[in-house]
C-alpha cells in the first residue's frame, strides 16, 4: 500500500457510543412504558439540553487536551448574577448580558492561564472552580435569589412548535459549535492545538489568541446555559450546577473524544449526551432506585472507554 | 581536489543564469560547534542541487538558517539579486522558501485540504467562514499538478509517510515556493514510492522550481541532481555539476578528513564467548531475517541508511518491540521479555534520541545515572542516599561528565555530557553488552573522540559492544567488523580487514557486495 | 573545554541555585513553609495571638489537616508516577460504610478494620489494572470507578446511617496520647512511611522515574507496570486506612461522606507541589498542602468569617501555591 | 314479551356486571401507585420517613410506593428531572419535599397542570397546588428545644449555633426559633452561629475551631441531629464536659446518645410519622376520604424522661392514630 499515486478516504471508525445510544433507545422504548410518549420525549430533551450546551464547548476544550472543571460551578455562579440582575428590575436581555460577560471573564482567566502560562488545566479549572463556587455563595450568602418576575420561566416555558425552546436553544449551540469547529480557521486551530500545535506555530498562527478562544467560547456558553438554567428553577441557585461539569466530561468522553492528538467528533458528544439522558430518565421511569443509575453511569463510562481503546489499538495496528 | 573545485566555481559563475537564491560566506557556530563555516552556494531555478555531507557535516544547519530558524552570524544571503535577511520562518515563506523536514508537520485529525492551507485557509467574503468547496478545489489541483489523486477528506493520520510526503511538498507548493528544501525525502520510504518521488521532483524542475535535496544516496544523487554540494565540517567542500562528478569521488570528499580525525583505535583485544548471537530475527517493525552476532571484547559495527532497520534490530534485542519470529541469545541464554528482564542479563542499550527515551530530563545527574542499577547497587530494596551520592559522583569522575554538582538537572548538560550520563547508566548496572544507537549524534567532536575512548575503554575490560552508526568514519575507525542493513535485513558483513567506506555505502546502497570492488 | 561544557559547570546563582542545593521537594517545600508561616502570622495578628496560636489549636489544625492528608496521600504517590485516581473519596466511602456494616454486626473492630482495608485495596487493584492491563487512560477509567463505587456504597446503605462503634476503635480517631491526637500520630507514620518508600526504597526511586519519563524508565530495565499496579493499589489501601480514621472520629457513616473531601484532597496535593504531569512533588508537600487547606479554614472559623468565602478562599490559594512555582521554576519545568 | 327480554337480558348483564362493580372498589384501592421524594439518600432521617411511608403502604394495602433520591445529595437539577419523569409516569399520588422551597416550583406547577394530586411533606415548598402539607413548625421546634436547652443551664451562659443549609427553610427556621429562644433569655449571650451543612464532619470541624476561640462553651444549639452529635463527638475528644448539645430531629442516634446522656434533648421531628401520616393522608385522599389541608405534627421536646416511644428499632415503630394528628 502508501503508493503516493492514489488515495481514497478511508471511513472512520464510527464511536462505541453510536450503537450503544441505538440499543438502549430502542431497549427503552419497548421495555419502558411511557417511554415514547410525547411528553416524556420532550422531558428527555429539555433535561438534556443543559448538559448539551455544556458538553458542546466542552469538546473543544478537550479536544485541544485541555479540560474545565469551572463549568459548574461557573454556571451556578452566572445563573445567582443573573437572576440577581433580574431582582433588580433589569430586562432579561441585560441579565443574559451580565451572565455572559461574567462566563467570559472567568473563561478568558482560564484561557490565559492555560495558554500563556502554560499551566496545566486541571490545576487551573480547579482553582477558578474554587473561585466561581465562592463567588457564588458569597453574593448570595447562600441563599436562593427569588423574585426575579416571570420573564426568565416564562421564557424558560416557550415551546414554539412543541419544541421545548430549551432544547431549540441547545441545539442551536450544537449548530454554532459545529460551525466554528468544521467551518472556520478556529476550528482546524482547535485540531492542531491538540493534535500538532508547532505545525500551528510554524504556519505563523497566533495560538495563544485560539488557545484562549477555546476556554471563552466554555464561558460564553455557560452564561447563556445560566438563563435555561434560571427559568428551569424560576431563581438562582448558589451551588445547584455543582457536579454539571463531570456529567459534561462524562458526556465527551463517552462520546469517543480522546485527551490527546486532536482526536474528537462533535456528534459522539451529542450522543453521549443522549446517552445519558436516556438512561437517567428511563431507570426514573422503571422505578429503579437512583444508586443503580450511579452504578450503571460508571459502567456505562469504563465499557465505552475500553471498547473505544480497544478498536483504536486494532485499527493502528492494521 | 580543490582543482576540481574551483573549474566547477568558474564554470557556474560563468555561464548560468543569476541564481535565485544564493549563500556567501555564511557563518554560524554553537557552544564548542562550529556548524557553518564560510559557506556559499548558488540555488537555480530549474534545477535540483544535491547537498551531500556525512551528519554533522552542517547540512541541517544550512537548511535552518535557510529557513529562518536560525539566524547566521556572519556571511549574507541574496535573493533575486537583492540582499535578504531570513530572521523568521514567515521571511522565509514571503521569499518563496519551503523546507520538507523529515519528520512532518501535518496535524493528524485534520484532513489534507485542512492540512494544506492551515492557517491560509481562503474564506467567503461574508461571515469569513472558511469556504471548503474553494479550499479542496484548490487543494486537489495542487496535487493534481504532482499527478496526485487523492481524496483530500482524507485525514492526515490515515495517510502513509510517502503520502504525508507528498502532502507537504503540495503545502509547499500552495505557499508558490520557488525553492523546496527537502531534508532526506527518501530516508524512510520505499523505492517504489521514492520513483514517484522522483517523477514529482522533475515536474516541479520542469515548473521552474529551485530543489535543494539533501540525500545519503549516490543512486539519488545521480538520478536526480543536475548540481552538487558536498559539505564536511560546516565547510564547502566542493560544489559542481552532476556530470563533473563520480560516486567514488563524491565519497572521498564526504569522508576524506585525514584519517583519525574522529578518532584512532588503540587496541585490539581477542574476541572471547559469545555475547549476543540473534538467529532469523523478525519483527513486525519491518526487521527480516537478521542474524548477527556479537563477541566479547569486540565492537561490532551495524551501519546502513536511515531506516534501513537497524535501531529497530535494538531495539528487538533489548526487547523493547516483540520479536515475531527467530530468538536472541544473551552470553548463551536465550532470552524472552521486556527490557526489565533483558537488562539484567547484563544489556544496556544506548536509545537513538537520548532526550526522549535514554533521559529523564527533567531528574538530576545523580538520578538518571542510578535509575538503571537500583537493582544492583541496592539488592535488598534500600536506597541509601549517600552511597547513591558516592556512586554517582565516581561515575561523573570516571566519564568526566561535565557538570558542577550531581543535582544538576540532565537538561542543563551538554549533549555530551549527557550521552556519557546515558553510558553511565549501564555502566553502574555493570552491562557487558552494550547497544550504542547513533552514540555520537548531535554532541561535538572532542565529546565524540572521548565516547569512543569509552567505548574502547570497556571492550579493553572485556565487554561486547554493537554500534550502530550512520557516520561511515565511525565504523571504520572503531569497529572489529560491522554489518551493514538494507530494507530490514542484513546486506552484508565486513570483516575489519575489508572495512572501507565505500564498501559500506555500496552495500548500503546497493545491498550488491559484489559492486565493492569495482568501488574501491 | 567547549564553551557549552564552560557556561555547563558553572554553579548557578539566584533562585535557581538555592533550588539545586535545597533540591526539588525541598526548594518546593521551603515556599510552602514560607506560605504556611505567612498564613499563621497574618491569623495569630488578626486574632490578637491569644486563641490561634495555642497549643491546643495547632494540634487542632493538624488533626483535621490528617484525614484530608491520609486520602492524599496514596493519590500523591499515583500522581508522582504519572497517573491519577479520581475514584479514592467513594473508595473511603464505599470502604467505610461495608467497615461500619461490619462493626455494628460483629461487634468487632478487628473485622471491620480488616473488610475496609481489603475493600479499598481491592478496588485500587482494580484500578490499576484497568490502567495497566486494559491500558485505559487513569483518568477515564478512575472516573467509572468513582460512581460504580459509589453507587454500591448507596446500595448498601439503602438511605440509613450506621454508628456507635466500640470505645477503642474511636481511640483512632479521637484519643490523645501524650497530648497529641492519634490521627495525628497516623500522619506523621504515614509521611515518615511515604518519605521512606519514595526517599529511601527504590521502588520510589523508580516511581519518580516512571512519572518523569515513562518511555526513559521502561528503557531502563524499570518494571514500570508492575510499579503503576502498587502505586493504584497504594492508593486505594490508604483510602481505607481514612475511611476508618473518619469512622473513629465522627463515629457514624452514611453513604455521602467521601464526596466532598475528593476535591479538597486533590487541592491539598497541588498545593503541596506535586505535578500532575508526574515525577515531581513529594509526600511531604502533601502534607504541607493539607495544613495550608486546614489553616485557612481554621483560621476562618476563628475570625468568624462566613463559611462561604472557603471555596474562593481555597481557589486562590490553589493558584498562589501554583504560580509561585511558576516564577521559582520557570516555564520548562513541570508545575501544577 | 320483547321488553321481558329485555328485562331478563338487564337482570343477567346487572347479576353479571354487579359483583364486578362492587369488587372493583377494593380492587381498584389496592393498586395506588404513589412516587415519594426525598431531598437525599443520605440523612437518616429520610431513611425515617421511607420507613413510615412504606409501613402505611403495606397495611392500607395501596399497590406500591417509589423512592425517588438524587443521586448527588441535595442536588436540585436531578430533583427537577425526577419529578419531570415522575409526572410522565403519572402515579396517583406523589409525596413531595424539596431540595430548594423555591426551585422546584415550576416543576410542580408541570405536575397540577398534568393533575396529579401532590401531597407536601416534611417542609413547605414555596409554590405550586398541594392537596395536603404534612409537617412540623420547624420555628416552634426551634423556639421549644431552644427553650428547653436554655433552661436546663439556668437561663445564663454562652451558647453557641450550628446552623444546615444556608437558604434551606428547614434550617432558616430553626434557627430563628433558637434567635427567638435566645432573645428571651437576656443572661445568655451568643457566641457565634456557623453552618454545619446539615453534615457531620463539618458540624465536627466547626466545633473543634470553636473550642479553640472560645474557652467555655456552656450549650450548643445545633439545627439537626447529625450535626449536634458531630458537635458531641468534638466536645467529648476535648473533654469539654460542661458543654451540653441540643439536636433537633430524633433520629435513632440522637435518642441513644440522649440515652446514653452524651446528648441533652432533641426537638422531635419524626421523619417515621411525617412518612406515616403523609402516606396516609394521601391514599384516604384517593379513596375519596376527608383529609385536611394541613397537617402539623407537634413536636415535643425528646430528653431522657420521655424517650420510650423512639427508642425501638424502625420496624417496631407505631403510625400515630389518624384521628390524634388530623385534628
């Protein structure tokens, strides 16, 4: 083979989690009563959305070997600023201004202390976690922010053409991810952050101006997830999202995106996403006690990972 | 010779066009390196100018300082008659110079449109997205003009190194590069796709490219080059049209330094048992068929091109890769396992790249000396810190490894100095086999003259050593005998009577011994 | 002598020279004194010295400083080697809860000790074969553990809590000898123990290796996978050894007492120096870590700061400790 | 003749349809499905209200009950995804608590919409339509054990307050029950209040750190159970024997430790009866029996005199009498 004369595509390797997503759909919707129904469906997608808009940025993020544990407690923290704004008699469009702006200033510290100084992102997500979460506590000492009026549920409760606008908006960030991931200079740039980041340097790309992008783009995301989030609740939570962010890496990685070489596709994650959903609301349904859906997550996150490995490991050696 | 030199100097000042690119006098030297010295040559459009040079002969600095990534000390560059400074990769791109390396830069989950035009990518006026219908178009007519068909959704990762090759040069040629480095495009290639190399070379000639190709073969060299230079030492040593020249020529320019310029060897022990004895090797890293054997007392040369499998031959003794079919035996043993059994056999191996697979970087001195022979200086598990002190600290006395404390971080040293830490390695775990991997690559030539009194030092004490080596002179001068790889197997055996370095390139080359004493 | 070889042997002045003599963990470990000091005299200013900087009150730090260090302190050593485990706080959990089942039906402290310990090292075992055997990436894997683990512990629990366990087995947690707590004198065996393993064993000479430069170690002879499966395993058994601490000093267990100690664990590490990239950092730092984690909540406590400054508290201290080693060692070394 | 055909044709549908009809009423009470929430799977006190739940299910003969816990205690997101599915489920009655009063109520405006009859328990939510609240004054309880504790060390001291959950009613209130307490007692100053989460390790630690501030400490107030033993055990390893601890709650730990006179008193609030009363006032809903709008369980203060009724394993426990509670 590797005559340089020719070359056709090879297809690749579809992810582990596309089949089993299939398989346990379908299981659900014979064996689960009340499964298909339309309600339930729309259930599935509105408790779905969240973790979708998360989990969207949070692919890049991962992709460029990279990873933000700040995402939930940002998100806590976006959505007490925002209701916050929202007591105090500002419009909605304002509020979702606030929360955006405050998402993307601590997507921007995280950004530059990741690309700049090259400091590793765990370590840095954990203390921007630590900072958000407290932020978050102290100005609401703790309490629930109430009284925001009817703007945010009612936005919250929209649901043009049956379609939960939680889910519309969801999806719509799917769209623009898909967009900036496969259709701008961006997007290749989050490719070779993590796959080759001198071939960057050396085509005289400012990396560090994409590197930082990556983390703002989370930010961004997070504050407008914060406005779902509010109208869900109707208030702001100081601490409600803490744990949203593992449930998001979760989601990636079951999605078949690796931390290494750039190797990452956005709809695995979409999948994982379904995955997720799927069977949290369907053991809710079965009546199943929640430490059985605890213990089959982790299952469910160990076969994929193996399986993925596994047929990576054939596939190079072939 | 310098005859030769100056009639070829006469004949290209005179008659040829204005070169497009051109070097006088260029200098650039390092630490205890002088890597440039003086050179000058002259890149014309519409022909391939072979740079011939043993390693270290200043090939790879003269394509950086091309490139930009280097900046030189002395000396100047002309372009199009006017006079360039090259203080970046990018000034080097705006003038048209594109540099092949031999490892790729191409980002695997991209796919080779991506690839191409990363960066660069051509965007819709409105919204500025990147417009991939123009951008594949684009990129397949690039490679349609090197009568390549690929499907350019293709990514990266999926491609063969000839066809990432043949990517770059596209990249290149999408940049309209008027002068194309390539640095060994044939090293780690087959010949049928170094043919269709060949073919994409004499169409960008045709298209009136500029091609500086670096390459270890004479058969390349005379295929191909219509101009050659033959660096040695950072110096010029002649510069003159392919006709002008023969192999044997060429050769002794590359090599002709007064001999025991590298180094002289003294002595000459008996060989004693048999140290390493590998029967019908195979593995799946492309090693076929090897057999060789290794005597005590005795330092047996394994030469060849670059990937010709030879560090893959280590590395399979030392059991780093598994052998798929033959067996390696060790002072008589055989032996089956990774690297953890085979190094208490009494192995060592000396990795090719040292800073990634010989180092810790980032640990000191004392550490990376030790972390071979715990086992050894410490057979109940109890590491005492202050015989690890004296340990070391012998160590870096007896191998006069350069550095002020034996905390020092391995990073800090010399390349030298940290090839005698990676010697010194084996040597407190008391090895009597030791594989050296290109031992004198990138260190300078006193530490060079000192690794192979080392060297020498321990076959005197009675160890077998197998030195693998691209630098013929090295071969030569130190072995008792070498064999020489092609294609993944043994071409042939030279005994020290019959070690010349034409011989060993023939073989290399050729595989053909027979050819040998037409050669000499 | 080359000029490289010249500007080589030069001895190196500055932060850079007072690192070398001190030494990594050392140099590392001095700036947390530094921090640590720097905390204490800020307190004992704020609380006019007379209750922070009591006897009683630093043997008071120290104790809730040993159980976040106990669970630290096999993780330090997984992270020195280069990987990571994510699943050691539902570990303690898990191991914990099956300890006080255990207790409370036997009646005997011995069995109990001995269910968790070989729960929690069992599970690191696992552990460390999914990395080594089925060659899964540590942090991935650890993860499906952290909830498969903890959803047994929800299991077995079913929402009830257990407790009341014998007098002696609460010496563990709450006794004093000589007038210093017990869980005290457990960190301190644990540290002398790691610092023994990691300084004066080879096995944490090659730990270090591993985590350094895994591909260098293998090439070197070093059983680098038989060393991952220790450290894993390592890691779980401590996190047993804390689960019992925990049980012995509050006395009950219910299935949600490992979770949030797992972040505070991993900070107390980071603080302490350790890389997660591997090969740096050390036992010692782990513990320095986990004082400055208890002191600034301590010292809170004491001004009577409300407790919901502690999560920013603690993040600013996590990238202060972070940074520092940034300006100390420079860019190319490994840091955080 | 035809209409006689018609009569005797009426006459076997009725002997035929009758006894079904009439078998169809208790067939139909025996398979209520009902779905009961709980802020987590954690505290044993909800373990408590499960217990008394289940046992109404069993001897009312109802078909069945559901748990439903987050999986991460307190965790709202998962509360509101729960209760979502669960109106999908559609049961015919849910016993619900909250994690957040607020947050969950447009998640149970969903449920009314949807007409499922929602029973609240254990803490008022904030809104929504309930057919019944079954609780306890968590203020009273507050203001009562407070009372009593302040009492028992003679009305003068230094006392010091474990709050939960910042922003949780049932910690709100509690401690403004104990502020009211205090306030009325003007011998007793208060030397700090510091959340304990509800949780024991950090009620521990905050106590540890209070020892250190303050030299004597003459009672503590904590707000739950869980915290005033984690308080117990602080002030036992430092031998602060002076201190005493009141909870609130009668978790079974609580009344051995009041047995064992480790603890001082705890305010009654028994999850076992809140889950009796609350199951039983919704199945008596559903078979169309009265049932109040609200329900407040009184509280007694539990301390060594009268702890006999709580002091039984779970399944030795006794619903309280229908008619005593739904006064």
């Amino acid at each position: 083979m590797n005559a340089p004369g020719a070359v056709t595509r090879r297809p690749r390797l579809l992810p582990s989690i596309v089949p089993i997503t299939a398989v346990l759909a379908i299981a659900a919707a014979l064996a689960v009563p009340g499964f298909t129904s339309g309600p339930n469906l729309s259930n599935v997608g509105q408790q779905a959305a969240m973790l979708l808009m998360l989990s969207m940025p949070m692919t890049l993020v991962i992709m460029s070997e990279g990873l933000d544990l700040s995402a939930g407690a940002l998100l806590s923290l976006c959505g007490v600023v925002l209701a916050k704004v929202l007591v105090a008699g500002a419009g909605l469009p304002l509020a979702l201004l606030a929360s955006m702006g405050i998402g993307l200033v601590l997507g921007l510290l995280n950004g530059v202390l990741v690309s700049v100084l090259t400091l590793p992102p765990f370590v840095v997500t954990l203390g921007t976690l630590g900072i958000a979460q407290g932020a978050a506590l102290v100005v609401t000492d703790g309490n629930a922010v109430t009284g925001i009026g009817p703007q945010a549920a009612s936005f919250y409760a929209l649901a043009p053409l049956g379609v939960p606008v939680s889910l519309l908006i969801a999806l719509a960030t799917w769209g623009l991810t898909h967009v900036l991931l496969y259709h701008t200079r961006f997007g290749n740039s989050v490719f070779a952050i993590g796959g080759h980041r001198d071939a960057l340097v050396l085509a005289g790309v400012r990396v560090h101006l994409y590197h930082i992008a990556i983390y703002a783009l989370m930010g961004l995301v997070v504050g407008v997830t914060a406005l779902l989030l509010t109208g869900r609740m109707n208030s702001g939570h100081p601490t409600v999202a803490i744990g949203m962010e593992f449930d998001a890496i979760a989601a990636v990685v079951l999605g078949g995106t690796a931390f290494e070489r750039g190797d990452g596709r956005l709809y695995g994650t979409v999948f994982g996403v379904a995955t997720i959903g799927i069977v949290r609301n369907a053991l809710n349904l079965m009546g199943i006690e929640s430490s059985m859906q605890v213990v089959s997550i982790g299952v469910l996150v160990i076969v994929v990972i193996f399986l993925d490995s596994s047929r990576k490991q054939k596939g190079r050696a072939a | 010779m310098t005859s030769t030199v100056t009639t070829a100097e006469r004949s290209a000042a005179g008659k040829d066009p204005a070169p497009l690119l051109e070097l006088r006098e260029v200098c650039k030297s390092f630490p205890g390196v002088r890597a440039l010295d003086g050179v000058s040559m002259q890149i014309h459009a519409h022909e391939v100018h072979m740079l011939l040079g043993e390693n270290g002969a200043g090939k790879s600095s003269l394509i950086k300082v091309l490139y930009g990534a280097y900046a030189a000390d002395s000396g100047e560059i002309w372009c199009d008659g006017r006079r360039v400074h090259i203080s970046a990769p990018a000034a080097a791109r705006a003038l048209g110079i594109a540099v092949i390396f031999q490892e790729f830069s191409l980002v695997p989950y991209l796919d080779i449109a991506q690839n191409i035009y990363l960066g660069r990518e051509p965007r819709h006026r409105i919204a500025g997205l990147v417009d991939r219908r123009r951008m594949h178009a684009a990129a397949r007519e690039v490679l349609g003009s090197l009568e390549l068909d690929y499907d350019t959704r293709t990514l990266a990762v999926d491609l063969g190194v000839a066809q990432q090759q043949m990517v770059e040069i596209a990249k290149a040629l999408s940049q309209d590069a008027r002068i194309v480095v390539m640095d060994e495009p044939t090293a780690s290639i087959s010949d049928r796709e170094a043919e269709a190399l060949f073919r994409v070379i004499r169409r960008l000639r045709e298209a009136g490219v500029a091609i500086v190709y670096i390459s270890h073969r004479m058969k390349e060299v005379f295929d191909l080059g219509d101009r050659i230079t033959v660096l040695r030492d950072g110096r010029r040593v002649a510069s003159l049209r392919a006709g002008e020249a023969t192999p044997e020529a060429l050769i002794g320019m590359m090599v002709g330094r007064p001999v025991g310029a590298v180094y002289e060897r003294q002595r000459f022990p008996v060989p004693g048992e048999l140290a390493l004895e590998v029967r019908g090797l195979a593995t799946d890293t492309g090693v076929k068929g090897v057999d060789l054997n290794v005597r005590a007392g005795e330092i047996v040369g394994l030469s060849g091109l670059v990937g010709a499998g030879r560090t893959e031959v280590a590395r399979a003794v030392f059991g780093a890769d598994p052998i798929v079919a033959g067996e390696v035996r060790i002072f008589g043993e055989p032996v089956k396992g990774g690297p953890e059994t085979v190094a208490r056999r009494g192995v060592g191996l000396l990795p090719e790249n040292r800073k990634q697979e010989g180092l810790a970087l980032l640990r000191s001195v004392q550490d990376n000396l030790l972390s071979a022979s715990l086992w050894k200086l410490f057979p109940r598990g109890w590491f005492k810190a202050s015989a690890a002190r004296t340990h070391a600290q012998t160590m870096i006395d007896a191998l006069s490894i350069a550095t002020p404390d034996a905390r020092r971080r391995v990073r800090m040293l010399s390349g030298g100095s940290q090839q005698k830490t990676v010697l010194g390695k084996w040597l407190s775990a008391g090895c009597r086999l030791f594989i050296f991997d290109e031992p004198t690559r990138g260190i300078d030539v006193g530490a060079k003259a000192e690794v192979f009194a080392l060297i020498e030092e321990l076959v005197a004490k009675g160890a077998a050593v197998l030195l693998i080596s691209s630098e013929l002179a090295e071969i030569v001068h130190v072995c008792d005998r070498a064999y020489v790889m092609r294609d993944g197997s043994i071409s042939g055996e030279l005994a020290r009577a019959e070690l010349s370095e034409q011989k060993i390139l023939w073989l290399a080359m050729h595989g053909a011994v027979s050819h040998a004493g037409a050669a000499a | 002598m080359s000029r490289a070889a010249q500007r080589d042997i030069q001895p190196r002045s500055g932060l850079a020279g007072l690192r070398e003599r001190l030494g990594d963990e050392g140099f590392a470990f001095g700036l947390r004194i530094i921090l640590i000091l720097g905390i204490g005299v800020f307190l004992s200013a704020s609380t006019q010295g007379q209750s922070f900087l009591s006897t009683a009150n630093i043997l008071n730090v120290l104790r809730q400083a040993s159980l976040i260090f106990l669970l630290a302190s096999g993780l330090t050593l997984v992270i020195l080697a280069g990987g990571f485990d994510l699943s050691v706080a539902s570990n303690l959990t898990l191991s914990a809860c099956l300890a006080a089942g255990v207790m409370k039906a036997t009646g005997s402290p011995l069995l109990g000790a001995a269910v968790a310990l070989g729960c929690s090292t069992f599970a690191g075992l696992c552990n460390g074969m999914a990395v080594t055997l089925l060659r899964l990436p540590p942090f991935l894997a650890t993860y499906g553990t952290l909830w498969i683990l903890q959803g047994l512990a929800f299991h077995y629990m079913g929402g009830n809590e257990i407790f009341g366990f014998p007098p002696a087995f609460r010496l563990l947690g709450t006794g004093f000898v000589l007038g210093i707590p017990v869980p005290v004198y457990l960190m301190a065996l644990v540290l002398a123990l790691g610092t023994v393993v990691t300084r004066h064993l080879n096995i944490g000479q090659e730990i270090y290796a591993i985590g350094a430069n895994p591909v260098a170690a293998r090439l070197s002879g070093i059983p680098v996978r038989r060393r991952q499966l220790a450290v894993y395993t390592a890691s779980g058994l401590m996190a047993g050894v804390a689960a019992l601490v925990y049980l012995a000093r509050v006395n009950s267990a219910d299935s949600g007492i490992g979770e949030p100690l797992l972040l505070p664990a991993i900070a107390a590490i980071l603080i302490g120096g350790t890389s997660l990239f591997g090969g740096v950092g050390s036992v010692l730092g782990t513990v320095a870590g986990s004082v400055i984690l208890a002191l600034v909540i301590n010292g809170m406590n004491l001004l009577n700061v409300k407790s919901t400054w502690q999560p920013l508290v603690v993040g600013v201290v996590l990238l202060v400790a972070v940074l520092a080693d940034l300006l100390s060692r420079g860019r190319r070394e490994r840091i955080g | 003749m035809r209409t006689w055909n018609t009569l005797r044709l009426a006459g076997i549908v009725a002997a035929v349809v009758a006894p079904v009809l009439i078998g169809a009423q208790p067939a139909h009470a025996a398979n209520e499905r009902l779905a009961a929430f709980y802020k987590n799977q954690v505290d044993p006190h909800f373990g408590l209200v499960r217990g008394g739940v289940e046992a109404v299910v069993k001897q009312m003969g109802a078909g069945a009950v559901t748990h439903y816990a987050p999986t991460r205690p307190n965790n709202l997101a998962e509360q509101l995804s729960q209760i979502e599915d669960v109106s999908v489920k559609r049961p015919d009655a849910i016993l619900f608590m909250a994690v957040d009063p607020r947050g969950v109520v447009p998640a149970i405006e969903k449920v009314n919409a949807a007409g499922i009859p929602v029973l609240n328990y254990n803490d008022r939510v904030a809104g929504g339509k309930y057919t019944t609240y079954v609780g306890a004054d968590d203020f009273k309880l507050g203001l009562d054990t407070g009372r009593y504790a302040l009492r028992a060390i003679g009305g003068e001291g230094l006392v010091v307050i474990i709050e939960g959950v910042k922003g949780s009613t049932t910690s709100d209130q509690r401690v403004a029950g104990f502020n009211k307490a205090i306030e009325e007692f003007p011998k007793i100053k208060l030397l700090a209040s510091q959340p304990g989460n509800f949780q024991r390790l950090p009620a521990l630690q905050v106590m540890e750190n209070l020892m250190q501030a303050h030299p004597r400490i003459d009672m503590v107030l904590a707000a739950a159970d869980a915290m005033a033993l984690g308080a117990v055990e602080a002030l036992e390893a430092a031998g602060r024997k002076t201190a005493k601890v009141v909870g609130i709650n009668g978790v079974p730990e609580a009344i051995a430790a009041i047995k064992a006179g480790r603890l001082l008193a705890t305010g009654e609030f028994d999850g076992y009866k809140i889950g009796c009363v609350a199951a039983t006032a919704a199945l008596r809903g559903l078979r169309g029996q009265p049932v109040p709008a609200t329900i407040i369980l009184q509280g007694t203060v539990i301390d060594r005199s009268n702890l006999g009724p709580w002091d039984v394993p779970m399944d030795k426990r006794v619903c309280p009498k229908w008619e005593e509670v739904a006064r």
